[in-house]
C-alpha cells in the first residue's frame, strides 16, 4: 500500500523555533574553525539532539584536489596596549582573533602591530571575522573604533595557539526511507561565534532532522550532514562518492534566522529537480521569496556543482550571505536571530521536503479512454451541471498519468493546485486506476 | 503524377449551408438518447444522404473500462396536476423527461413529486436537459416558472419506458483517397431536441462528407463517425484499435451551427500535427477566431486524447459547449443555429483539409546550390531588378525542402502566405526539382 | 603549448584601410564579368598581393544543376545618334553595356532601339548596371535624362564582343594554421566598375589574408576564394566537396566600405557557430549594427546555405546590397567608399576571427569540488573581503569546463566579459587545471 506523507507540523513549528534558538544560545559561546576542539564540541551538543555518526579525517589526508590542513588549538590571544590594557581578548570575543593564527609572544611597536589588525570603517562598532587558511600568519580583528584610539607605544602581543597533526571532523545523520534514494541536507559548522551564519542552518537541520525521525514511514530516506565549509564538503564528497549516485535532491541550509525573506538559490542545472521541486513549494506557501541564479561562489553548494558532482543541490536562505550589514561580524549575534524565522525557514523546508516525498509518478491503470468514474464511485451525480468539485483534478490525472509526467508535472500543465492534483491521485490510487512507477 | 488538391468550394457552400439546415429541421423531433430508436432513426436519415456502415453492439460489451448499457426505450411521459392539466409532457417537448429514466405509474403528493422535478432558475422559461446514466431512477424537466406555479396535491407520474438489453448503435462513412492514412471527423448524435448540440455538427459532418465524396481524387482518406459521446467514442476507439495507427490527424465537430465565432480545441499534445494544422488554416482565413488549450473535459476528445490513445484529434466548435446560455436547454432550437454559420463551419473544415492534403514533405532533387533556374524555364527576366514575383517563394522551397520540412513548415519559417508556397511547390515539381516522400 | 591567439591589429588598421582604398582604385577600371579578361586580370592584381592558387574552369563543365557558360569578350561598344554623337560609350565607362551581350552592327530606328535601352527613372542621372545570362541578346545601360533627349533618327549600333568557348576563372589563398578546420572567406569578384559591390568586399579579404599570414601561429586554417558571384561558388563547390566537411565557420564579405553600420546576417540554421561567434563578437566591439534573419536572396550564401551543402557561414556587410540607393549603378564609384569604413570591416572581421580562434572547449582536470585555488597560486588573499577581481570568473570557469561548453558559452552563461573568461582560462591553462579538448 502506498504512503501518502503528510506532515501535520503547524501544531509544532512554534516549539521547534524556540528549541532551535536554544540550540544556537549553547553553541554561541564556542569557537568553531574549520578543525579544532570548537567544532567537535559543536557535534557533541548537536549528537545530544540526533545520533551522529561522527568522522575524524586524519591531517594530510588528500581529498580530491586538496589535502586535509592542520588542526588549529586556540587556548587564549590578547594584546596588552601601551597603557597596560588588555585588548583584542579572545576570551571576550572570539571574533578577535583571526582563525588559524600562529602562536606569538612578542612586543611590537604601533606601526608593526597595525599590518595585523583587521577593522570595519564602514560599521565602526563591530568587530569582523576574519581567517587565513592559505598562509602562515596571525592576526587580531577589532572594532575600528577602538582601532583608531590606539596610542603609540609598545604593544605585547599574546597568541597562545597551535597549528598541529590532527584531524578534520564532521558528523552524520540518516533517517532511512523506504526507498534508498536520498535528500540530503548540508550545514557547515566551521564559523565561530556566528549565530545567523551559521548556527541557525545548524539549528534548523537539527529541528528537521528530529520533526522526520518522528514521522515514520518516509517515501525516501534523509541525510543531514554537518561539516565545516568548503574542505567539510569536499571530504565528504570525497569519501562518499559510491553514495552520490543516490542522491536525488538536495539543499544547502545556512543563514536561516534573520527576518528576511526566504531565498533559494538555484543549482548548477536551470532545470534540475530540486530548482522545480523548492520553487514549486515556495510558490505554494503564498508569502514573498526571492530565487537567484546559480553562481559558483557561495556556501557548499559551490562543491555539490561541481563538474565533476553535478548534484540537484540548491541552497535554502534567508537573506542571502553578503546582503546582510551584520554578516560575518559581531553583530551576527543571538539578536539577528528569532525563533519564528527559524520556524518559518523549517516549516518550507518541510512543504519542500513533503513535496519530494509525495511527487511520485503514476501510471493510469486504464489509459484507453477514460474509465467508467460512475463504476468505480468516483462520479456520482447526475447532469452537466453537477460535475463534482474534484473531478476537474480527477480527469487531469487520469490524463497525464502516462507513466511520464509527476504530480507536479500534471499540477503544472493543469494549472489546478498541487494539493487538488495529490488528493484527486489518492483517490484514484484507492480504486486501483492508478498505479506507481518505481 | 502528384495531386494536388484544390477544393472550388466557395460557389457550393451557401446550398450546402442551405442542406445542412434542413437536415437539421428533420432531425431535430427525433428524442435521442446514448442508445435506442431515436438514435437509430438519426443514422437511417444520415444513411440517407451518405452511405453509412452500420455497428449494432450489444448491452453487456465490455469497452475498455466500461460496459455497453441497457437500451432505453422511451414511449410516453407526462405529469397528471391536482387540476387533471398534463405537464411534462415527452410529446411535446422531448426535452421533458430525464434520459434513461425508468418506467413509473403511480400518484405522488407534491412534496414527494419535487425532488424528481429539475428546472433552470437562472432562465426560467426555458426547459433543462437532464439525463441520468449512472443510476436506475426517474425524473422530468421542467421550466423554472412552472415549477414555481405546481399547487400542493396528488400527482399522477406516467413513464412509458423500459431499460432492457439491447444495443449501442453507431454509423461510419469512409472516403478513401491516395494514402491509407486518414483524417477522422467525429460528431455525436445522442443529444435529444437541441440543434447546435449537436445536429449542427452532423449536418456539418454529413455535407462535408458529400462534398469530399465528390472531390476525388483525394491524397489521404476521410473517416466519419457518427455515434453517441462518451460510451459511443469509447465502444468505436475499442473495436477499431487496428485501425488508429492510421489516423494522421482528425476533428470532432460540433456545436457548429451558432452566431459566435469559431473555436479550435487543441488536442493533448501541443505541438500535434493537427493543432499545427487547424490553428494555422484558420488563421489564413483572416477571420477572428479563438484557441482553446487543451483540457480533459468537453466531448469526445477527452476519449482520442486519453494517455493509451493520443491521438492528434482537435476540436472545432463555434462558441463552445456551456459557453453560451441556451446551452443543454430547450432554447438550444431551430432558432439559434442558421445555414450561414453552418456554412461557415463546412469553409473551415475544407480549408484544414485542404491543408491537410497538400501539406506534404518534398525533397530537392538538385540540393547542391541552387538549381539554374533558367533552364528550368523558372527565371526568365534579366537583372536584379527584374525578380519575378514568386522568385521568393521558389528559392525558399528550394532552400527548405531538405526532406524534414513540410509545405506548412517552409510557410512558416519564410513568413510568406502558404498559397505562395504551394504555388511555387507545384512549378517545382512540374519540372522534377522536387520529389515527394511518401 | 596552447597557443592563445591574440591580434595587435589596431596600429595597422589605418594603414590597411589606404591599403585596401589603394586596391580598389586599381581594380576599377577593370571590366568585370562571370568569365573574361577583366576577372583574370583583377586575380592578377589581388594575385601581387596574395599568393593565388588559380583555375581555369572550361565552359561546359557541368557544376551540380549548372553548365559553366560561354567566355564573353568585350572590346568596344558604343551608339552612333543620328546627330553623329557617339552615346552609350563602352570606353567611357563600362557600365554602358549590358553583360553578356552578343556582337552588333547595324543601324536601327529610335523604335527599334529602345527596346534594348535600360534606364533608371528614379535616379535619372546614374547608368544602371544591367546583364542578361539567361539569353543571348544584346543591351546598353543610359542614364535616364539621356535616354529622354534621345531625338527620332537612325542609331547606329556598334558592339565588338564575343562569346565563346573559353573559362570561368577563380582564385584561393589557403594560410594553414596547427588544425585543419577551416574558415572561409568568400567575395566575389564578378561585378564590372562597381566599388561597394563589391571591390571593397575583395580589398578587405585580400588585408585580411595578409594579415593573417603574418600573425602565425594561428590555431585554424583560413581560406579565401575570389570567385564570382552564383557560378562561381556553385563551380567552387562541386570542384571542393571533399573539403567542405572541414569548414567549421566562415563569411560571404561584400559591400564592406561604405558608410552605414556593419550588418551580419545569419547562416541557414539559426544556432549556427558563425552566428553565434559574428554576433557575439559585434557584440563586443560596442557600436551599432544589424542583424537580418536568413534569406536565400542576395550574394554567395544563397550557395553555401543550400540544403544540400548547409555550411556555417554567414555574411558580413555594411548597409545590405539593395538598400543604398547607389547600389548597382554608377554611383556605386570611388566616392561610396572609404579608407576608414574599409579598416572598420577589416576590424570586425579580426574580432570575429580572433573569437573563432580561441573559443575552443576546454575540461578542468579537477573537477570534483574546486580545486585548491591557493595551491595552485590563483588565489592569494584571506577572507571573504578580499576576494581577487578575476575569482569570479576563475570559478565560472572551473565550473562550466565539463567538456561540453566553450569559452564563449562560458562567458554567456555567466554574464561575464568574454575577455574576462579568456583570461581566467588562460591562468587556469598555465596550471595545467584546464586541458583543451581537440
């Protein structure tokens, strides 16, 4: 028998949203980079709210064209100023610091500390985040406030870090399905304390991960992976790639908590199925999105578009990165994000996700002519004039079911809603005049 | 030698309007249903002016999903009022009874008389057509302004029918011309006293025949079905499956006869060779015209376009079905369809099927460059500023006709009319630079 | 070692411009027709500029559907009026004689002559440019306001010509670059003193052969062919089918020095490579120009488009034959054309050429995931701030290089300055993350 999925998540959103927030109040304090304790700590409180099936890839390993980096260890980093002030305290933000620094213990004068000080003229209050994968190197970021108030003098410069053999970590979680093909859900861990970027995709993908556990028997199976950006991505494709062949669709979450509109961003093919797939249940949930183009700049989504991937992977935000003032900086803090966007941002990847599972294709069971409706109760009253409500959707399926068009196929070419076209294939399955295509 | 096909129809079609009328006028008393005499009778009077070969399938006939009904015989039908007044009465107005009622004898109080008692509040002098296929039951139609006139008291209810095994009639005429493949035109002859639903469409349909009859020779064969919708299409479509690979295009007529402007329905797939056919003839009429897409509701072509069958079958109507307000009433008389319309309708037909016989793909015999047209004795003028008139149309036929583009297609792409481009087709071949691909 | 090829040809276009003028003015004088001395001796003079291979095709030789023609010889013509006045000159200029014309002597009356006398009213000081190939008979080209002073009298006719058993002449320069594909230039060379139409097309073709054969290496073959009009590339191509199948692209050029905006005007299929690659590069140069849709009217592409040959090629004029008011009379003079009109054909032939060239399909050797653009030295700045100007188009690259797009296709896929995908390809080709597909 077939399963019609149909989550009833309305009831559950609002406490979903508030249980996201918490997640992200936790994690907040944390300094995640792209290796190091930050991050396996952030696994270890995600692992309390979903089984994670963690992996540790050793330094060195080489992952397609790039090779596993050292792992970084940032015990503590301050700058002691002239006047004998502590500034630039990692253990106040740890935005001050600049990911990946070398460990230092020197005194420097004003003119050689200022090379390694990062502000923002433009918002003067806030400190960047900044970090530096590709050299060896150290750095502070600091308000430009504060920067300009600097005195001459000499300045001691603290950076009690390592840069050593170690591993790169991310975690794993699948809800299987009936069917192996899978949907897989990416989030990157890798950013310090950052809540919309990205602890609110890390949120999000947790709350969805627990909603689907809960909603049993699911039409396909879901893999929700969490994983630093870019070389997280990487090493994972690169270690799974006997299960890309699986992947049917797909989305990149990040960005999830702030008050703007919902963006989805497309993936590599314009007419992929996940560009219908999200686009079609944006649509239907009647409130303002925005879609953007493929571009091979961004989050992961870069890595599963790839050439050599190609995957159906588009990316779900809220206000895209880069159009936000407070993006990668202080000012991404725990104010920027609210439990309802958190909500909302889950209850579309839901309509998206509830979209996949049923969009199925069906064959008619008698495609020469139409069947007798009256026969198998499904035209009940008599006369032109009394055309039953459902069965302008009940004709358009028997129509279309050729065995080459899906429910949203058939919703599109009817123009009728998706929802009429799903409850009108019901009905026709339960008596038999439909049938599924595997 | 090729034909080519020119109908001189422009001097025949004001008689021919004449004929379909009063074919029309001596067919309209006759009470039609799905089965029975009336339908019978109707295929005896078009036998009459085209030679129809006869199917009689009998109740019980499986058909696809469907099951040929019972024969339904209608002999008298009235109502008895409180006052002995007679209403309802099937003599006059065949409209009055309910199709495929059952017989009854018996006196019912008013309140137990109305729920079997259908009128039209929205045009209250004007009787319903109703019909009940799906369930043994009984009922009459009644204008609105009577019903709201009926006293309370005992009501004598008289049905002089019976619903026995019997048989499913339907009437064919073939006109065979060059080619085995046909062109299908389908009218449905099971609606009781309304004329432009649909005996505009048979009397169309019949003169049409008459006509193509008297037009050899002709490249493709012509099939006209007469038989009632819906069970009539379903019953011809399963015992004629053999022949369908044949049928290269084809039309259902109807609704044929009234003031409003033509309409072509286009069948399942887009971009079929009949939409391309009919959409295109029309337009070169130069009269407004309109295009309906494709839906799985209205007349036969929801059995010619179901997923098994697909066939590239069109609908020609003028103002279509439930689309103007004496549509399925006893308003649908005499009155509303005339012999000009009719005779419009029959302009058209020809001018698709013309198309349709013409419209062939041909093959440059010479495709290397352009052929010396000269010695052709196809460019006789010397001077760039002495190109013949049709010197564009030649070189375009020549241009296109690399055997993948018909007449029609060549047409199209060249923005030149069609008639330019048959006129150059025809000088083309006269002198062997095409050949025809059969 | 791909060889990225880039012209320098702004310095010389003036230059070749004066030079091209230069060649016109030579070539003027000349008597052109399909066959005869005049076009052997305009070969003799490109042939000092460029090395020609020559052919001489004997009159009678069937070419496809055509018969090369008799050679017509032309050494005097002229009208004695019966005031004595010698009209209609042939020494004076060339247009006076209708080509083609067969040898005369005789005296008729006003009557009789003018028949054979061809005017143009509209312009009534210009002789037209008249020829007859398609009959033998005889004609002379007036001026409008002569024609009408003519007085009554006897006029002697005097035409010295033969035709004769003889050639058809034409002549190729071949510049062999590292493929065999070719790209072929066509001008035709058959029209007597016109300079538009077509001295200019044949003085821009013969700059761009010698410019060319000095910027070796080049990636692909050019051919060019001076041949003339309609018999001259029918002759080409029937004595040349073994090579078509190596002409990936190429350009009729004609009317290419005068002052109107340049106009491309597309190949038979409308997704061809030339047009494709002639659009987007006039795109490019970001001046004004025109597009026209495929006809088969006007110069040689009538031939290379026929359904049997289908080549990729396009033609590349100024304002289109037919549309300047001097076209094809004696207007059409050294005063039509200029030096820096000719160099801005030449450019946008260089443009095209120079897109041709390097718009080849590359695959990137790293294309699961990016590749490590700091490892390869692409990629030098930390943090999202600093991302390099050329990242954006690094990426576009690496991203679309799948072995199926070229760098043109790239840049329209991305939005990208053409030039800024070249340049990302090249500094992605230095380290060896893109190979080029042969």
């Amino acid at each position: 028998m077939h399963n019609w999925t149909q989550f009833n998540h309305q009831g559950i959103l609002a406490s979903a949203g508030e249980d996201a927030y918490a997640l992200i109040e936790r994690l907040y304090p944390l300094c995640r980079s792209i290796t190091g304790a930050g991050t396996r700590q952030t696994l270890d409180i995600i692992g309390q709210q979903i089984e994670l099936d963690r992996s540790e890839v050793p330094t060195g390993t080489k992952v397609f064209d790039w090779i596993v980096p050292k792992e970084w260890t940032i015990r503590d980093a301050y700058i002691i100023s002239p006047q004998g002030e502590k500034i630039c305290n990692f253990k106040e933000h740890n935005l001050h610091i600049t990911g990946y620094s070398t460990p230092v213990n020197e005194t420097l004068n004003k003119e050689e500390l200022l090379p390694h000080l990062h502000s923002l003229p433009k918002y003067p209050k806030w400190i960047p985040y900044t970090y530096n994968y590709h050299s060896e190197d150290w750095g502070f970021s600091i308000s430009d406030e504060q920067l300009h108030s600097l005195p001459e003098g000499d300045y001691k410069v603290v950076i009690d870090s390592d840069l050593k053999h170690g591993h790169l970590s991310y975690g794993e979680h699948l809800i299987p399905g009936h069917s192996e093909q899978e949907f897989l859900i990416y989030s990157h861990i890798c950013h310090p304390s950052l809540c919309n970027d990205n602890l609110s995709g890390i949120a999000v993908a947790t709350e969805l991960a627990k909603f689907l556990k809960n909603s049993a028997p699911l039409n396909y199976s879901y893999r929700f992976v969490f994983a630093p950006t870019t070389i997280g991505s990487i090493t994972w494709l690169s270690k799974n790639q006997d299960k890309l062949a699986n992947i049917k669709a797909g989305l990149v979450i990040a960005v999830a908590g702030d008050a703007g509109q919902l963006t989805y961003k497309k993936s590599r093919n314009d007419d992929s199925y996940i560009n219908n797939l999200a686009i079609s249940a944006l649509e239907t949930r009647e409130m303002p999105f925005g879609i953007e183009e493929f571009t091979p700049f961004g989050y992961d989504e870069r890595q599963f578009c790839s050439p050599g991937i190609d995957l159906p992977i588009g990316r779900l935000t809220r206000t895209p990165n880069g159009c936000y003032p407070e993006y990668h900086t202080s000012a991404d803090d725990l104010n920027l994000v609210k439990p309802k966007y958190l909500a909302d941002t889950m209850d579309a990847c839901l309509d998206i996700i509830e979209l996949f599972e049923n969009n199925q294709t069906f064959r008619n069971t008698q495609p020469f002519g139409e069947p007798h409706l009256g026969r198998h109760g499904l035209y009940k009253k008599a006369g032109a004039y009394n055309i039953q409500n459902n069965t302008f959707a009940i004709l358009w399926v028997l129509n279309q079911t050729d065995g080459t068009k899906s429910l949203l196929d058939i919703a599109q070419r009817s123009k009728l809603a998706y929802s009429e076209i799903l409850n009108a294939s019901k009905a026709l399955y339960d008596v038999n005049l439909l049938e599924l295509i595997d």
